[in-house]
C-alpha cells in the first residue's frame, strides 16, 4: 500500500481586523512538479475563497480559516479549507472548499474524472441524494432536481462525500448538507483505474 504523504501547516494571522487562517502543504513528493502544483492550487484556492469573503471588505472583523485532510493513502489526497468571516449583519458566512489530488502527479480531480465517460453520474448521484433527502426529512428551500456536474465533493472513508454550500439547497440553520456515498454503492459506473478505485475497501 502507498504511504501516505508528509504534510506540513502554515499560517496567515493579523491583528486587525482579526484574521487566524490555517493552511496545509505537501512535503517532500517523488515529483517535485507534482509537489509545487499541489501547493499552489491550495493557497490558490484559499485566496479566492478569502476575497469571496471580504478580505478586503472594510467592514470585515474577523475571518477564521482551518483544514481537514479527509484522505491520505494510495496515492490519493483529498482536503477540505473552510474559511468563516464576519463582516456585520446577524450571522457570518462560511464556505467550504475542497480539493482532491493524485500525488504521483499533482493532477486535481474534478467530479467527472471519477467516472466512465459514457457514464451518467450525475443522474445516479442525484438519485442518491434524492433519496437522502427524504429518508433523513431534510428542509429545502426548493425542489432538489440534480447536482451540477462540478458539485463539491470529497474523498473520505471508503466513500464520496457530495456536498452542498450554505443556502445552495437548504436554509442557513441545516449548516452544510453532506451525502456520502459509498464506492461499493456506485461501482459500476467509477472510472477504471481512477480514484475511487483505487479506495475501494479490498
């Protein structure tokens, strides 16, 4: 079994307004490419989240950032950053971004790359959720129909994490909706070879 990677964290911090942001970074890849374009597409990210959030709106007061590494084994890494800020009003906002990557060569997996080409993952997924939605009486704030083909996902515990933004389908007191599906639940349709086989419990 492939190790998993070395990661390392840093931080951006300023007194005023209050910011307390944490980041990871990979460390010491075969592919030193792989390693730089991992690293980058990270703070990338981060950076256009922060801004989305108002880091340089002059009302902000606070904005707070941490990291969970969701998988680290057979060559796949897979994170969350979720950045919170408050710039006024009754409540702040968060969002939460992630990011999955094949360390061998620092290509980011975007949803479709999970699947057979000819596949219809997206009518599959949805059906899924659909059906999450009713099983666990979950409020929305409009009919679910389907995912976007670029919907939000992780890669975590023998599963595929869907997930949607605050207000995306439920009202802000739901917080983040998280459907996880399994591999073994979906397998007839994942890319051969791709990740999630290779993270297949066998």
């Amino acid at each position: 079994m492939d190790l998993p990677v070395s990661v390392g964290y840093k931080s951006l911090q300023k007194q005023t307004p209050k910011v307390n942001v944490y980041y990871p970074f990979v460390i010491g890849l075969a592919n030193h490419q792989a390693e730089l374009t991992i690293n980058s597409t990270i703070v990338s990210t981060l950076n256009k989240t922060m801004i989305e959030l108002g880091y340089h709106d002059s009302n902000l007061q606070e904005m707070v950032g941490e990291f969970e590494i969701k998988t680290n084994e057979r060559n796949i890494f897979s994170l969350t950053l979720t950045v919170y800020s408050f710039t006024g009003g009754a409540h702040g906002m968060t969002i939460v971004k992630s990011l999955s990557f094949d360390v061998t060569t620092g290509k980011q997996y975007e949803l479709k790359d999970l699947f057979k080409p000819d596949s219809d993952y997206v009518t599959a997924l949805s059906s899924i959720i659909q059906q999450k939605i009713k099983d666990w009486e979950i409020q929305l704030l409009g009919e679910f129909t389907k995912i976007r083909p670029d919907q939000d996902f992780y890669l975590a515990d023998h599963s595929l994490v869907i997930y949607f933004q605050l207000y995306e389908i439920t009202p802000y007191v739901w917080g983040f909706p998280y459907f996880p599906i399994p591999i073994l639940d979906i397998q007839d349709i994942i890319q051969p070879n791709g990740p999630l086989e290779k993270l297949l419990p066998f």
